[in-house]
C-alpha cells in the first residue's frame, strides 16, 4: 500500500486507536496541522519482516518434523465438523 492516510491533529487525537489498527496492517499516516504536514507514522517494517521470516523459518521446520499428510487425511478433515 503506498498511499499515504492523512489526518489533521485534532482528528487524528481522537482516532489514536484506529491509526494504530492502520499503522499495523503496513499503512503510513500523515498528521497535519492547519494544512501542513507536521508528523508521520510509519509501520516497524523492520521488526515486522524479522517476525515474519521467524514465523516462517518455523514452519519449514514444522513441516519437516511432521512430512507430508496422506491425501486422504486431508480430504476427510476438509469436511470435519461440518453439519448436513
């Protein structure tokens, strides 16, 4: 997402909470004051590509721990706990 979310001080103030939700999910967020910008709020893309390339790392090693499932496994728990 390269667009940029702009909010002005005051407004910005009283949406702390979901600039935040904005700012988690990889958005930047521009904060303004009579018009002009004053702050930006950028996602830790650093800490956040380490997480992700730890969760992964661990599940490769999953994978290999556990192998592959047999397909007929896999094709009965597609419909597990379903009701008809």
């Amino acid at each position: 997402m390269a667009d940029i979310l702009e909010y002005d001080a005051a407004d910005a103030e009283a949406r702390f909470d979901e600039l935040l939700d904005q700012i988690e999910r990889g958005r930047m967020v521009s904060i303004t004051r009579d018009g002009k910008a004053i702050a930006r709020l950028v996602p830790e893309t650093e800490v956040r590509r380490a997480e992700v390339a730890e969760a992964i790392e661990r599940l490769k090693a999953l994978r290999e721990e556990l192998g592959k499932a047999p397909l007929d496994e896999v094709l009965a728990s597609i419909h597990e706990g379903h009701k008809y």
